[in-house]
C-alpha cells in the first residue's frame, strides 16, 4: 500500500479504498506495481478502477453511497 500512498490516494479517499478492494487479486496488484511507471498514472487508473466499479453498480441498481466516505467524520 506504499505505492498506493505514494501516488496520494491517501485513507478515506475512493481512490484507497478502491485499492483494498482490488488488490485482493494478484493480477490487479501486479498491474499496479509493474506496468503503471507515474504516480500520476498509478492515481489516475485507481481513479478510473472507482469510477468503472461505481458506473457498473449504477447500472445495476445499486448505490455507491456505501462507497463515500464521511470527511465531516474526520
């Protein structure tokens, strides 16, 4: 999670979240670690992993409420 961090996908953001959910799966940790060379690249394809993970739910009826993090909560 060194790398995620890096890239500034801090706790508490999608983009970190997004993180645990798919570094579960060695491809996706694999991919994230080899071929995304950038910070900026590593933080733009967790930016776009979230935004694809939340479209598809929409599409399925379901929410990404659960997903949003209370800042307020900080």
């Amino acid at each position: 999670m060194a790398l995620v961090e890096e890239c500034g996908a801090v706790e508490r953001i999608n983009e970190y979240f997004i993180a645990t959910e798919i570094f579960i799966k060695k491809d996706q940790r694999e991919m994230f670690v080899n071929y995304l060379r950038t910070p900026t690249g590593r933080f733009g394809w967790l930016k776009k992993k979230y935004e694809v993970k939340c479209q598809s739910e929409s599409e399925n009826g379901s929410s990404d409420e659960e997903y949003e993090f209370d800042l307020l909560a900080m």
